[in-house]
C-alpha cells in the first residue's frame, strides 16, 4: 500500500513538535507559536489515531515534556454539564432543533468563555504545548477563528497546535474544505 501525502504529514509531527527549534520558538519572530494541521475531513478516524499515538510517542521521546490534549467537542460538553445544560440543551434541540440550539448556547459557548475555560483547566505555563482536537465535531457550536483569536493573549510562547479538518492555507480556515470561515493569519502550519 502506498504512502499518500496525509501519512507522511502525519509522520513528520512527532519530530516537529519534539524538536529543541520546535518547543523554543525558533524561526517565529515575535509571532504567536500556533500551528495548523489541516487534513481531508475523511481522514478524521486516521488523525484521531495518530494523536493517540503521540500521546504515548512524546511522552516515550522527551519524558519531560508535559503536553495537554484538549477535544475542543468534549469540552463543550463538559462547560455545559457544569452549568446543568446539557439536558436542557439536548431537550431544546430534540423540541425546536437545530437553530433554537445554537442560538440559545451562543452566550454559555461563547469563544471567550471557551478559552478562559481550557485555559483555566490547562493553564498554558503549566505545559510544553497544547493539542487541540474535536474542532469538527465542535461546529458550529464555536468557530475555530474566534477561539484562536481569543487564546492569544493566555498562551504566551506555549505552542498550540490545532487539528483542522478542513484547509488552512496560511491566510485562511476552510472548515471540512468547504467553510470559510473569516481571515486568520496568525497559525503556521505545522508540517507541510
């Protein structure tokens, strides 16, 4: 079976993101140390795998590293359970769908609120580096620009790396390909 293009972009990530260049900034200027790794949405069960794998790779690689895996979906889900909406939201989706849905969680999920939260749960000097995933499955209950654009000012120079699916070509989001989604000019790509 051949090697497609996704398999090499995922084996090139463990190297990165343990690399000394990597965890220091290097190359960066004074830019914010995020990253993209923007795959096929079809490949969602592959990426999901592979950070699975680095879980355990890093850890076996740079033991010192202590590195935070945040579902950006089972978040959601875990702010809504600590207010006591999970129930209700679930009961108004099945009553008046999808868009009361979503209009009604705008203000507990508001992209603000969301990265206060994961930074109060994984205060970014406390790690290495985040990894953020579950961003698909987390639409359209937030959009991956506004968090990102609201995590700046916490994350200082912890590198945050975000599992995209969908494209990034350095000047924009495209969410499962087809989403745009605002201008958002301040991730890298993590590799290429």
């Amino acid at each position: 079976m051949p090697v497609n293009n996704l398999d090499e972009r995922l084996n090139k990530i463990l190297d990165r993101v343990t690399s000394d260049a990597f965890l220091g900034g290097q190359g960066l200027g004074n830019e914010v140390p995020f990253y993209a790794f923007d795959y096929p949405p079809e490949d969602e069960l592959k990426v999901r795998e592979h950070v699975e794998f680095l879980k355990e790779a890093i850890t076996r690689r740079r033991p010192e590293l202590k590195v935070a895996f945040v579902n950006l979906f089972d978040l959601l889900l875990e702010m809504l359970k600590s207010r006591k909406l999970l129930d209700k939201s679930i009961d108004l989706q099945a009553q008046k769908g999808d868009d009361a849905l979503q209009k009604a969680l705008k203000a507990p999920l508001d992209a603000g609120k969301v990265a206060k939260e994961l930074v109060e749960r994984f205060p970014p000097a406390d790690y290495s580096m985040l990894f953020i995933s579950g961003v698909g499955s987390a639409y359209p209950l937030i959009r991956t620009h506004n968090l990102l654009n609201n995590l700046q000012p916490f994350m200082g120079q912890t590198p945050l790396v975000l599992f995209y699916p969908g494209r990034y070509d350095g000047q924009s989001l495209q969410l499962f390909g087809q989403l745009g989604e605002k201008p958002y000019y301040r991730a890298f790509r993590l590799v290429s």
